[in-house]
C-alpha cells in the first residue's frame, strides 16, 4: 500500500473513522524539512504495509487543520488509533527512532516487513562502466565550472544550478540518484557535507572511486573522522562532559562495527537513549551541544547508506550547522549568541501562524522581526557575514577526510 492523501473533505471518513492505527504525514511543499522526512515516511509505509496506514494531508491545501489539529510546525506525525489521537512527533526523524516510537504506541513491526534495497554489498560504483563514470564526470564538473554547484542544509537542483549530489541526474531524488550511478545516496550527502563545490574537488573525489566499488561505508566513515575525533568539538563547545563521553563511547563502538566485530543492538539502544535524554535536559539556549546530541542519538547506530531522509538529517541538517557554530564558538560568540537562529525561526513560525508562506505573509514576518529585535538582527547579519568570510576554514579539513573515508572503505 502506497501513501494515502487525505483532505478536508475525507478526513473525517478515512481518519476519524477508520480502524486501526493510522500515521498521518504534515507536510507542505515549502517545507524543506518535510521533504527531508518523506522518503522515512515512504519507508515506514512499505515496512508497516500490513499493520498500519500511513497516510498525507498537504497543510497548504488544508489551511483549517493548522487550529483542529493543534499543529505549531511542520513535519508533524501523528498517530491515530480507532478515530483517536494517541501520539504526536515532530521534525525530521530518523527511521529507527520511529519505529521505537511506533513500538511504543503499540504498533510493531510485521514479521516479513521489507528490508531497505539495495542492501549494503550491492552497490557498484557507475555499475563498473567506465564511460558512465566519465558521462557524470564531465557533466558535474561542468556544473562546477559554471558556479552552478552551491553548499546548502537541503539538497536541490533549479534553474540556476543546486547541490552536488542533485547535479549528477539535475534533481534531487534519493532513488534516480542511487539507480543510475551504483553510488548510495549517503556517498553523495557526505560530499555535500564536505562542502564539494569547485571542479578541482570533483576532479579529486572522482579520481579516488574505482569502478565498480561497494562505497556503503563512506558516509560512516566520514562521521567517525569528524565527529569521532577528540580535537573536532572542545569540551566547552559541548558545553556537558556526559555529552562528550557520550560521543567517545559512540565512537569506540563504531570503530568496532566498521572493523567487523559485532555490536550488539542493545549497545545502539543504549546510546541513543543516553544521548535523547541528554538532548531533553538541556536548555533550550544550548542549541548546539542539543544538536551534537541529536546527531549522536540518529547516528545510534548509523542509518542504511540508501537513507536519504536520516543522512539528510544528520550530515546537512545537524552537521553543517555544528560546522559553522564550531568556528563562531571558536572566535568568541557566546552558546546565547548560537541560539539566536533558533530564536528568530520559533518567532518567524509563531507570527507566520500555519499561513502560506506568500510574498506578503513573508514580507510581515521580516518586518515584525526586524522591528523587535533590530540589535539582535544586526548581531545575526554579523555572524553570517563572519561565518561567510570564513567558509574555506570550516570546511578545509573535511575533504581530505572525505577522500580517505573512501580510500579506507574501498581498502577494508
């Protein structure tokens, strides 16, 4: 069974009527976010096919349902069992973290759910063609030359060119992505991540793939370099030493799992509870060391390498924002000062009020903001400006890493 969509005029029959459980997706197609989510969501409705509907409603066509549903933002999942709300979860989360949340709400998994294809040794980097390599080769390193490949928290590919791993098919579908170059999604994310912008840095990320290698491990690899290395983040850019031994312990296991030793799924378990809760205790103004936790608690353990809503999650969402704090922390701005971004979105959303975001509403909520807050727009502006001037700093070291999370995958 595919994704239902539902609408104001049969939400009453499909829903409130129904039997069963039923997961119903909150989206809008303005809503990076949520389209970072659907392909999970497209996942847990082929998993749970048998157990449970998984269903849509577009807010944008169903304005009414912001005030009936009670929804502040979106992507909203709410469950519903027999006509009843049992449980609600919002923001781009990771498929296992779901399927705990399912389990807990008291709908499991069938016995015979669909595991995620392809599995980790089919992959085959350009499917061994070496003119197929040489076609993406050509045309991404074109894109590149042209200033058509840009670094962004979402992938996507428009008029004027988009992100890396959307320049290989000219769009950002996860699955074209993956069927027409063997390379998973992950790989791609994690060059995104890398910040692979010019046609050198092509040239240096191709020439390291040979034909036909399984690269499921790169993305893995990559987070374990960066995040797992005891120089990347300082005790006070974490801001709680239990974090920190949180991330040592995570990495350690990692080590392992990629060695080829056994973890036990209770390890995993363990962890992204640890780093959950930790994430829960903190203030809401520690908005980075609540994003390092994040991103521990979605890398326990690391998703499938061809899911593209989690390692969106982690490398785009959670990591680029940990990159470009990590360097303003470094030059002096306070954890107040890195919350501020938080700040001015709680406040665009709660002016915005579930109104389609059009020229007008978007023009209000600026002038509202600036408004009431001119000293701290003008401090936002100037940390964008640094963080801007000093891009090449950030990302420096994660190419080098990047090249030898595959050298190491393909040597493993």
């Amino acid at each position: 069974m595919g994704l239902l969509q539902i609408n104001g005029e049969d939400f009453e029959e499909k829903v409130l009527a129904a039997k069963g459980p039923i997961l119903l997706d909150l989206w809008a197609n303005w809503c990076a976010p949520c389209h970072a989510l659907m392909p999970t969501v497209e996942r847990l409705a082929k998993a749970y096919d048998t157990v449970l509907t998984v269903a849509q409603m577009d807010m944008d066509a169903n304005k009414p349902f912001w005030d009936r549903l009670a929804v502040r933002g979106i992507p909203t999942l709410l469950l519903f069992r027999d006509g009843g709300e049992v449980a609600r979860i919002t923001g781009v989360q990771p498929y296992g973290k779901l399927v705990a949340w399912l389990d807990a709400n008291g709908v499991a998994l069938s016995a015979d759910h669909p595991q995620p294809v392809p599995q980790d040794g089919e992959w085959c980097a350009f499917h061994g063609d070496a003119e197929l390599k040489r076609f993406f080769l050509d045309r991404v390193s074109a894109h590149a030359e042209a200033g058509e490949i840009t670094s962004a928290r979402m992938s996507y590919w428009g008029p004027k060119g988009g992100t890396i791993s959307s320049a290989f098919m000219r769009q950002a579908k996860p699955s074209v992505f993956e069927r027409a170059t063997g390379l998973p999604i992950s790989l791609g994310l994690a060059m995104e991540f890398a910040g692979i912008t010019t046609a050198e840095q092509v040239d240096r990320v191709f020439d390291a793939i040979p034909l036909g290698a399984n690269l499921a491990d790169v993305a893995r690899r990559l987070m374990l370099a960066w995040l797992g290395d005891p120089a990347t983040l300082s005790p006070a850019y974490l801001d709680d030493p239990r974090l920190d031994a949180i991330r040592m312990d995570w990495a350690r296991h990692l080590r392992a799992a990629l060695a080829g030793d056994t973890v036990a799924p209770a390890v995993w378990v363990e962890l992204q509870r640890q780093a959950a809760k930790l994430r829960k205790e903190m203030p809401q103004d520690r908005s980075v060391p609540r994003h390092v936790a994040a991103m521990l608690a979605d890398l326990s353990p690391p998703p499938q390498p061809d899911n593209g809503g989690e390692w969106t999650g982690i490398l785009l969402l959670l990591g680029k924002y940990t990159i470009s704090t990590r360097l303003l922390f470094e030059a002096g701005y306070s954890h107040y000062h890195l919350s501020l971004e938080d700040v001015r979105y709680q406040f665009c959303e709660k002016v915005a009020d579930g109104r389609d975001p059009t020229r007008e509403v978007i023009a209000e909520i600026h002038q509202k903001w600036e408004s009431q807050h001119e000293d701290l727009q003008n401090l936002i502006e100037t940390m964008q400006a640094f963080s801007h001037a000093n891009r090449d700093a950030e990302l420096s070291p994660l190419m080098p890493m990047l090249i030898a999370a595959i050298e190491d995958t393909v040597s493993s």
